[in-house]
C-alpha cells in the first residue's frame, strides 16, 4: 500500500488515522531498510554497497582473511564478550 492509498483511505473513512499511523510507520521503515548488494569493481575488487554511505571495496585476499578470521571461535567468543560494547550505527543519528 502506498502513502496515497493510505491517504485515500482514511479520507474515505476506511481506515482509521490510528490504522493509517502504524501503515506509514511501516511503510517508512521498510525504506528505511538497506538492502546489501555485491559487483566486481573495475580494478577486481568486490565492492559493497548499503552498508555505509560510500561503497567498501574488499580484494579477495582480504575478503578470504575476513571469511577465515570471522568463523573462528575465537573471535565468536570476542563478539560475544564485547557485544554490550559495540556501538550500532543505526542507534546513532545522521
């Protein structure tokens, strides 16, 4: 449903503002979220885009050293020791 057909909707008395509040908070939220995708860059990197304002580019050496640090239980215990202490950047303002 768009902001439109809500709109509509409430004028039309088919929905109520209370209704047409939590469909928009939705709606928002869902534009809110950012969706992650992947492509080869020009110079052979894999380039990620919507996890931050401008594109991480990553070569597959450090890719693969990621990929190999993250499934190691050291560091899933440093994760979880330090989780409380993490900042998340989505609670932070822009």
């Amino acid at each position: 449903m768009s902001v439109k057909q809500i709109l509509e909707s409430v004028a039309s008395d088919e929905l109520s503002i209370d209704a047409a509040s939590v469909l928009l908070h939705k709606l928002i939220h869902l534009k809110e979220e950012k969706h992650v995708t992947y492509k080869l860059s020009e110079k052979g990197g894999i380039s990620f885009y919507g996890i931050r304002k401008f594109p991480i580019t990553l070569y597959l050496d450090e890719l693969n050293k990621i990929c190999e640090i993250s499934s190691t239980t050291e560091f899933r215990e440093f994760v979880d020791q330090n989780k409380n202490k993490f900042s998340d950047k989505s609670n932070h303002s822009k």
